[in-house]
C-alpha cells in the first residue's frame, strides 16, 4: 500500500510539473518559427483588392510549386486585404463568397495539398485599410476561426487604430493566436511607427519598418509609399533588432511588378536578402520572364538571405554614390554588396583595405581581412579572385556587385 501511494504521489508530481511546463511561458512567448527569413507570396503588390479570388489564389500555388520556387525555399500563400466582407451576428467574419465561393478552409487545404503553407491578413483595428471588417474586438474568435481554417500565416495591419496602443493590440493578437492552438507565423504591419523593433521580439515574427513599398526605384507617392531604395536607407541600424524568429521587415517585393528594369529589380532582391529581409514575392509568378524568374530562385542569393546565423547586413562604406552593405554569414563567411545609386555607370577599383578605416563600432568588428578570402560572385556563381588584389568591377546605373568571400 505505502509502495503505491509513494508511485501514486511521484506520479502525481511529474504530472504537475509537465503541466507546468507546457503552459510556461504561455501568451508569452510566440511559438518558434520563422528562424530563417520567412519566404513565399503576398497578393497585395500585383493583385490588390479587386484582383483576388480562390482561382487565382490556387494558380499562385500551382506556379510555386511548377516554376521551381518552392524547390528554392517559397513557402507562404499569403492573401492580402479584401477577402472578408462582414460578421455574422454571432461575430463570426464572413468571406466573400463571390470571390472565394468554396471558403477559405477549402483553399487553405488546396494550397497545404500542394506541399505549401497557407497566410491571411486582417487588422488590428476595426477596419482593415480598404473598409473591411478588422478584427478589434474579435481577436480570440477571429484567431479561432483562423486556427481551424488551418492558416499558417497572419499579416496583421493597423488602420483605424484611432488611440490605440500598438504594442497593447498586436499583444492580444498574439496571445489570441497561441490560444488558439495552432501555429501562425504573425506578421505586423504597423509601419515602423512605434518602433516595433523595440518591443516586437517577442510579439511578432517579422514587423514592418516603414510605410508601403512601391514599384519603382526611389519614387515618393502622395500618401507616404516609397520606392525601395528610400525604404531601404530606413533599414541601416536596425540590423541589432533582428534575428532568428524575429525580423525587421523592409516590405514585400516589387521584383516583376513591371516598374523596375532587370537590374534594378536585382539590386532590390540582392538587398533584400543583404537585410535578412522577408522574402515575399509580390509579383503575378504565373506570368513571369525569365528575368524576373532567374531573380526570385537563385540559390546563392537566397542562401545569403537564409544564412542561419540570421544577421541583418549594414551599410558599412559610401563613397562616391556607391553603398558598400555587409552581412556576416555563418562558417566566417561575409556577403558584401556594392550597389551604384547613381544612373551612370561606375568603375569600381575597390581596395578591401578600406575596411580597416571603417569606424569599428560593436555592430561591425570588421572582415578579418589579414586572413585571405576567396570572392565568389553572387549571381552568377563564379570565382572573381581574391581579398589580397584590388577588386576591379565596371558597375551599370543602379546595378549591384553582389559578392561571397569565403576561405
Ligand atoms: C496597408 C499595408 C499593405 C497592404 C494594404 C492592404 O497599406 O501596409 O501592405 O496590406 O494595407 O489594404
């Protein structure tokens, strides 16, 4: 007897204490995902509001899996606003069944048959930024409702957040996700206004540090959308805020869109894995070129964006209109960009001696270049010679050199 009240009491312990473990930490700490880059699609950049249905959105996940993106780490089916019309009065949100007649379960299940994962978007206030219904207020049924569609995925934004505290809200959001129980990558999109990096690392996995990219080089729109070399000036010195599980996020891409040439549409691809930037394609992938193809898949650049070490690169140089950007890379290994600013073309004779006059500040200890590294360029996949030699490139306008060194 006292045998089995002993077994009985140990039992009972290790019964408490796995209880306890499992809800340590709970609402707390999001789950752990995205510890790499996340990757995959977005519909807002090409399709907008009206462009979207179910079609569409299963023929974006045919062509990612049919045009090798998906061999290349695409991942995420993501829609965009304008998917949800109302509430039921029970407050459930109701889907716009002209566009998506079949639900967005059944879609959800299209796109995981694929092999893929699948996102959604709302918003934390109580209209999503084109009028539909946004989630304040329905936070715990909306993610719910989410968990048993089977979404993956939650670009959450912030219109009509009138006097709302931002970290307060996507709080609840996630909290609202890990009650739900199943596990969603939560995106914010609140545009860098409260300065996400310094309180989203344990809210979010990625979060928004401007306002909307736009098509085009360094164009400025009215309401406040940039092109994405000025998106990108945003970025420098917030490297220190990103990592594994947890990424400064310049805006989806614009590669393929049809504003940007070739090489401009490279040079934003070749920064945006510099940044350890979420790769989400914003283009139509089931009518590509080429081009724009060979830019969203290649494994070298992609390799660089999905270093494990998770380092955000920084612009360490800039002379003449010639950004030098690094990202130190796992195994002692660096990518370094070159990127001309500038319309007309530049010949850069670069002396990787101008690194040790670079302020060596904590985010940038420097490229130990007493020891010899062996440049490989990036796009192409070919040697280029080494750290010990001036590095002699003849630069178009607004064209990047985008290199590996490596021992
Ligand atoms: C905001 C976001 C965009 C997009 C639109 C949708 O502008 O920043 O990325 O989601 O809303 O309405």
């Amino acid at each position: 007897m006292k045998k089995q009240i002993v077994i009985f009491t140990l039992l009972l312990i290790s019964g408490i204490f796995v209880y306890a473990q499992k809800f340590e930490g709970l609402a707390e700490t999001p789950p752990k995902l995205a510890e790499t880059p996340p990757m995959g699609w977005n519909s807002w950049n090409y399709f907008e509001c009206d462009g979207i249905n179910e079609n569409v959105i299963m023929e974006i996940a045919d062509a990612m899996v049919e045009n090798g993106m998906k061999d290349a780490g695409y991942e995420y089916v993501v829609i965009d606003d304008c998917w949800q019309v109302g509430r039921e009065n029970d407050g459930t949100i109701i889907v716009d069944k002209e566009k998506f007649p079949n639900g967005i379960k059944a879609l959800a299940g299209y796109v995981h048959s694929k092999g893929l994962k699948f996102g959604i978007y709302s918003d934390a206030g109580t209209a999503t930024c084109q009028g539909r219904p946004g989630s304040r207020g329905y936070e715990f049924q909306d993610a719910r409702t989410y968990a048993e569609w089977g979404v993956d995925y939650l670009k959450y934004d912030w219109c009509n957040t009138t006097n709302q505290n931002a970290q307060a809200s996507y709080t609840i959001m996630r909290d609202a996700l890990y009650q739900a129980g199943r596990p969603m990558v939560f995106s914010i999109c609140e545009w860098g206004e409260s300065k996400p990096w310094t309180w989203a690392q344990d809210v979010g996995h990625l979060w928004r540090t401007t306002t909307d990219i736009q098509d085009c080089w360094d164009c400025e729109v009215n309401w406040g959308g940039l092109g994405w070399i000025k998106i990108l000036d945003k970025q420098d010195g917030l490297e220190e805020y990103a990592g594994p599980g947890h990424w400064n996020d310049p805006d989806m891409l614009e590669v393929g869109n049809g504003g940007l040439t070739t090489i401009e549409g490279r040079a934003h691809f070749s920064l945006w894995c510099m940044l350890a930037a979420p790769l989400m394609a914003g283009n139509d992938i089931r009518n590509m070129t080429d081009e724009t193809k060979a830019i969203l898949t290649n494994p070298q650049a992609i390799a660089i964006n999905q270093d494990e070490l998770g380092k955000q690169g920084f612009r360490v140089l800039k002379f003449d209109n010639i950004d030098v950007w690094v990202k130190p890379l796992s195994n002692n290994e660096f990518a370094v960009c070159f990127l001309n600013r500038c319309d007309e073309p530049y010949e850069l004779n670069f002396d990787w001696g101008k690194f040790y006059v670079v302020d060596k500040t904590e985010r940038w200890k420097g490229i130990p270049l007493n020891e010899n590294f062996n440049i490989t360029h990036v796009w192409d996949n070919k040697a280029m010679g080494n750290t010990k030699e001036v590095l002699n490139h003849k630069l178009k306008g607004h064209d990047v050199l985008f290199v590996k060194l490596s021992k």
